[in-house]
C-alpha cells in the first residue's frame, strides 16, 4: 500500500513538473501559443484540457486493454484512439450544453480546439505505453493536465506584462513569446533529478 | 496550370511558411530537432503524409457531405500516418525509435488538418498536391535548419560526423528545450526581419 502511495506520488510530481508536457516534452504547442494571451482564457482552456484528458485516458485506457490487446489490433492505435477523442469531444459538448450551461459558457469555445490538441493524444499514448494500471492513469492525466495549466497561466501572466513593454521591432509578437518560454523551460530546469 | 502549381508550391516555402508564418506544427520541430538525421526523417514522414492526405481528400472533396468532414479527414490522415509508423518501425527501428511519439503523433499536426481544411478539400488534387509539397518542404527546411544548428553547437557535429575539435565540449542548453524555445524565436524574428527588408 505504501509503495503503491509512493508511486502514485512520483508519477504526480514527474508528470506535472519535471516531464512537463510543454516545457520539457514539446507536446500542445499549439494552444499553448494560441491560448495564451490572457489569464482567463488560459484558465478556461486548462480546465477543458484537465477535463477532456482525463476522460479520454480512462476511455483509451479501457478500450486498449480490454478490446486492443487481447484481439491482438494494436496497430489500429493511431486511428482509433484519435476517433475516440473527437467523438469524446463532441459528446462532451453536446452534455454540457444541455446539463451544465454555467460550465458550457465557460469552456465550450475551447472543446472544439481540443480535438487536434496533441497533447490529449499524446497523454493517451503514452498512458498506455508505460503499462500504468487505471488508477495510474487517471493520476498521471491528471497531473499532465495541471502541468500544462501552470505552464499556461504563467505564460499567460508574462504575456499581459509583456503588452505593456517596449519589445524592438522584429521581436513583437511570437518571438518574445518564445524568449519568455525559453525563461521559464530553464526555470523548469530545476526541477531535474526531483524523481529518478 | 503548371504556373499555378509552382506558385502554390513556392507560397508555403516562405511567404506562408507553416512553421515560421502561421505557427503550426511546432511540436515536431522543436522535439525532434536535437539531431539532424531526425529532421530528415521527420520531414520525410510529414511530406509522405501531407501530400498523400491533401491527395485523397482533395479527389473525394465532391462526396464529403459538409456535416462529417472533419472526421472522415481524420481517419484518412489518421491511415497514411498508421502506414508511417508501421513502415518506420520495420525499416528504421532506430529513427523510429529516437522519433518516439512523435510519429504517432503526426495525425495530429496541425499543418495537415489546416492545410485538409483550407486548401484540399477546396481545390482540384495537382494543386492540393502543389500545396501539400510546399508546405511540407518548407516545414522540412525549417527543421533542418533548426537541427544544424543544433547538432552543430550541441553535439559538435552533422549527421553524427565530428566537425569540431575533439576539445569541443558541446552546449547543453542547445539539445535541452531551452535552447530550442530560444532558437525558433530567433528564426521568426529573422524571418520578420528579412521579409520587410526584401518588401522595402
């Protein structure tokens, strides 16, 4: 029980902060770039990106194991694993719209950008390629998700500063934005050799 | 028609440059460019992909119904990339393994679905065909430029070969992700500023 604790606890820490999907692995870009040029934008999109991750590792997760594996289709991965995050994510807006609107109107503009987020895919992948058992998984989503988060909103944060700075010419726009991430992956830096 | 496909190719060599210009498909570029063999490989991948996904879609985009296109662009994407990584895997186990996630992860570069949606499923298949190569030579420029760079300061060396002294010691921060934030923004920035300097 114990060591099971201790696992979990490294697999939290790894995930979130030392393998941080975006400063340290390169993976979600894209709304990382795209999402970030607001504090409230970025916590929208973590929040749908928190969500929608969890929910398509444990799906994946299932599917993988108890269909994929024993029927031997594994090299089907690509192609299902990426239909089931779009359906996901469709389904996943259609409920909220209907049930929970409070919640729609806060992340529903971001659903639909998630559905080519590499970094759900990614998480998918990659939860099954580390042999993790379905509470594992649900962890380390979990984790990834608020890693990614933190990198956002801290982005996010540098970037609202950055409007009021005077950055020269050719480096307005995504090229300071790719300095300030250049800071902060080397701030990240240090959180290496936290977990073997 | 042969001057209209060179002028779609020639548009994503550097006036809409998928990486540089329209900030897509970052991830592979900046993950994979620790080495240059790499970047060859990860462009080849892309080309094959983007060219043969732009291809089929662009010859089935009279039958899509509207409703339902972005799903059927996926599966087929989602097909050429399968081929890539079963290909890889077979014939180049350790490319494919120093690439990792990021073949499989092709399927999901923006610069396909963009270019699937902008462009293939809208014009007749040699030019979504012209389109595809450009921007898949123009992202395989781009990286390789990075992975010199790269592999030059970090490593010491091109394609495994030494091309400095033996003393050279090599620059972590190049091969750590900090060293590749760095450098793209310095490649936009370049680009912006020789873009208005061609223009004026």
């Amino acid at each position: 029980m114990n060591t099971g604790f201790l696992t979990l606890f490294k697999i939290i820490i790894s995930a979130a902060f030392v393998d941080n999907i975006i400063l340290a692995r390169y993976i979600g870009l894209c709304p990382y770039i795209g999402m970030s040029s607001s504090v409230a934008n970025s916590i929208g999109m973590g929040m749908a990106v928190t969500f929608v991750m969890v929910l398509a590792s444990i799906v994946t997760w299932v599917l993988w194991n108890f269909i994929f594996v024993p029927l031997g289709l594994e090299y089907l991965r690509i192609m299902v694993f990426i239909l089931v995050i779009a359906t996901l994510v469709q389904l996943v807006e259609i409920l909220l719209k209907k049930n929970v609107p409070n919640l729609y109107r806060a992340m529903g503009i971001y659903l639909p950008l998630i559905t080519t987020n590499c970094a759900i895919l990614a998480v998918t992948f990659l939860g099954v390629d580390y042999g993790y058992t379905l509470l594992q998984v649900v962890v380390y989503s979990i984790s990834v998700a608020l890693g990614f988060t933190v990198a956002l909103v801290l982005l996010a944060g540098i970037r609202e500063r950055l409007r009021l700075a005077r950055v020269p010419q050719f480096w307005q726009g995504y090229p300071i934005v790719f300095v300030a991430t250049c800071l902060l992956a080397i701030a990240f830096l240090g959180f290496k050799g936290l977990v073997k | 028609m042969m001057r209209e496909f060179w002028h779609y190719f020639r548009n994503g060599l550097l006036g809409e440059n998928p990486v540089l210009k329209l900030m897509i498909g970052l991830c592979s570029v900046l993950a994979v460019s620790v080495r240059v063999e790499n970047c060859l490989g990860m462009g080849a991948a892309v080309i094959f992909v983007l060219t043969c996904s732009s291809l089929v879609i662009s010859l089935i985009r009279n039958f899509v119904p509207n409703e339902v296109r972005i799903p059927i662009f996926i599966v087929v994407i989602s097909t050429f990339t399968t081929i890539v990584d079963l290909v890889m895997k077979a014939y180049l186990p350790p490319l494919s393994k120093a690439m990792g996630i990021f073949i499989p992860l092709i399927v999901v570069n923006c610069i396909i679905m963009a270019r699937a949606e902008a462009f293939a499923s809208r014009k007749p298949p040699l030019l979504a065909v012209a389109d595809a190569l450009g921007m898949g030579v123009g992202y395989t420029l781009v990286i390789t430029a990075i992975g010199i760079v790269r592999e030059l300061f970090g490593y010491g060396e091109i394609l495994s070969h030494p091309v400095f002294p033996r003393a050279y010691q090599g620059m972590m921060a190049m091969i750590l992700p900090p060293g590749a934030f760095l450098l793209i923004g310095i490649s936009i920035a370049l680009l912006n500023w020789s873009l208005r300097k061609v223009k004026s």
